[in-house]
C-alpha cells in the first residue's frame, strides 16, 4: 500500500501532462518540468487550466490511478477513473448495511467516536504543549470544550438513533470551532476565526481548511474505492448526488489528524502569512499558486509520520490510514469483524 502515498499534484495554470511510456511528463510552455513512473502513482491532482492527453488518460485508468480535476481555489470538478474495482457481492453488502438502521447507527456511533476523541486530542495536545502561555480566558475556554467533547462521546456511545448522533456531531463541532482561534497562537487580524465557512471560506483559517479537507476527501475516495466499497453511499451522510457520502464518512475521523492539525502548524510556525491569500469580490478567500505549493508539501510529509495503529498495533505512516480504515470498512461490511474500529489518535 506504500505507492497509495504517491499523489501527483500539478498545480501550474496551463500545464500540459502527456504519456510518454510508462511515464507521466509534465510541461509548462513546451518545457518540461517533471516526469513521473506511472506505477508510482496512486492519483494526480490538477488545480485550475491543466491540460492532458486522452492517451495520458486512459493509461492512468487502465493502471487504477485515478485523475481529479479542482477549480483553481480547490473546488472539486470531476474524476477520470477506470472501471469499478471489487466484487459486487461486496457492494451489495454495503447497500444492505447502509439501508438497515441499526446497522447505520453502529457504523455512525464508531465513526463520530473517533472524531470525537482526536478533537479532543488537538486541543489536549494545545493545553499540553502551550497551555502554560495561554491567557487563563484562553486556557479556561479550551479546558472546557475538552470537558465537553468528552461528554459528547459518552454520550455518543449510549445513543441509539443515527439522529440523534447526528444532532451530537453538529453539537460538538460547534465546540471544538468556536475555541478554533484559542488554538492559532499568531494572533493576527488575518488569522483571526470566528466560525466554519465552507462555501465559500470567508478568511484565511477556513481556506486553509476547505483546501486541506478537499486533498483527504480525494485520499478517502481513492482508498474506498480501492478495497472495492462505492464511495458514493454512506451512513453519517446521507445520499446525494454527486456527493461521495461513504469518503465523507471516513474522513470524519480523520480531519483533527490530518487536516486540523497541519493548519495549526502551517499557521503558527510561520509558514503561511496573509499575503498568500486573495480575497475575491464575492469575498472568497483562497490560496495563492506558492501557497498551495507550500500547503500540498507539507501534506505529504504529514503523511510520512510514522504512528502505531490503535487497532492493528503494527507502525505504518499516516498517510496509508485512510486505505487502513478503508480496508477495515470492508472487513466489518463482510462480516468479518463485529463492528468497525475507528482511528483514535494519541
């Protein structure tokens, strides 16, 4: 599973990718800037006027790398994929698990408790190493979301409704936001939050937000997929068209990892500053071209820390815990485990 760390993400207004053997080169204005083994890959990623290849194309789908196309600012448009991977008796379990409550509401409590459990780390984590620094008004607001996250998960474990628990989720999101700005230790007007904007993000925090949860929703996806589950139908989000519920799903415990947490760091070692946003009229903000640059870097090296998993207590990297998840989605769907384990982070 080590090649799934491998995304190609191409980022250039204008660049053309072509197939060249077994290759994937990349060129801006005729030059070419980079050129990858296929075989390395387990997805690209084009943000704004990317150009490709048909013969580019297919070849990806035929090898299972899965291609996404982004607006410039980080808006997911479409996907070239091959045909369906995994059986089908597999799926079919799937679509009878997702349209049996009980069921859903297992799947559901595991899920948020895991969520649950890494937001209370991040802000933990936050007391832990600065919490001797904070003002008391800060550290007093951040020791009782940690207080109240944990009340959200025991009360998670007794509740016996997907409702219900959706009603928790939205609760304690509400929470862990509101003390988000006690977290971010530039106190800059530009890094300044207030509340959750997605669409569109209205200041720096949620734009870097929105673009890192868009990067995991894509690792969810091609993990799913991968292990053969449509990503499409899922139990804490409900169906839609056009939304990938179950990626959705499984990235719910995996945002305080690696999203919420890269933002902290990003922000407060100084790697981003304000002038690597722009602001729109619409008053959407996004990333400049470098900034993505420097957010998509760091990604990937987020991915290649090392953790021992919670349940199969074997190390690997974090990047590869979404296909770990997803593989243990599978398992729990076929029967083969009692219930799903979620990620808890420590």
């Amino acid at each position: 599973m080590r090649r799934h760390l491998n995304t190609l993400y191409v980022t250039t207004e204008n660049a053309w990718l072509h197939k060249d053997g077994e290759n994937v080169v990349v060129k801006v204005d005729g030059a070419e800037t980079g050129r990858v083994p296929v075989h390395l890959l387990g997805g690209i990623v084009c943000f704004g006027s990317i150009g490709l290849t048909p013969a580019l194309m297919g070849h990806c789908a035929e090898r299972g790398v899965c291609i996404s196309l982004m607006t410039r600012y980080g808006r997911f448009l479409a996907r070239v994929e091959g045909p369906v991977s995994g059986n089908v008796l597999l799926r079919r379990s799937q679509y009878r698990a997702a349209d049996d409550a009980r069921n859903t509401t297992t799947t559901v409590r595991n899920l948020l408790t895991g969520k649950l459990l890494n937001q209370r780390t991040v802000v933990r984590r936050a007391l832990r190493d600065h919490g001797r620094n904070m003002k008391p008004d800060a550290r007093g607001r951040l020791e009782t979301c940690e207080r109240r996250l944990s009340g959200t998960v025991r009360r998670t474990t007794q509740s016996q409704t997907t409702a219900t628990l959706r009603g928790i989720e939205g609760e304690a999101a509400r929470a862990y936001y509101k003390v988000f700005s006690d977290l971010v230790l530039r106190k800059e007007p530009a890094f300044m939050f207030t509340h959750r904007t997605r669409r569109p993000p209205l200041d720096p925090v949620n734009a870097l937000l929105s673009f890192l949860y868009t990067l995991l929703v894509h690792d969810c996806r091609s993990a799913l997929e991968t292990v053969g589950l449509d990503s499409a139908v899922g139990f804490l989000h409900r169906d839609r068209p056009g939304r990938p519920s179950l990626a959705l799903d499984l990235m719910e415990e995996l945002r305080p990892v690696l999203a919420d947490r890269l933002v902290l760091s990003l922000i407060n070692r100084g790697q981003i500053s304000a002038d690597d946003f722009t602001t729109a009229v619409s008053g959407a903000v996004s990333l400049r071209e470098d900034a993505r640059k420097t957010v998509l870097i760091a990604y990937q090296r987020r991915k290649k820390d090392e953790l021992t998993h919670p349940f199969l207590k074997e190390k690997m990297m974090l990047g590869i815990v979404p296909f770990v998840q997803a593989t243990l989605m599978a398992r729990r769907l076929r029967g083969d485990l009692d219930g799903y384990p979620p990620f808890v982070w420590k």
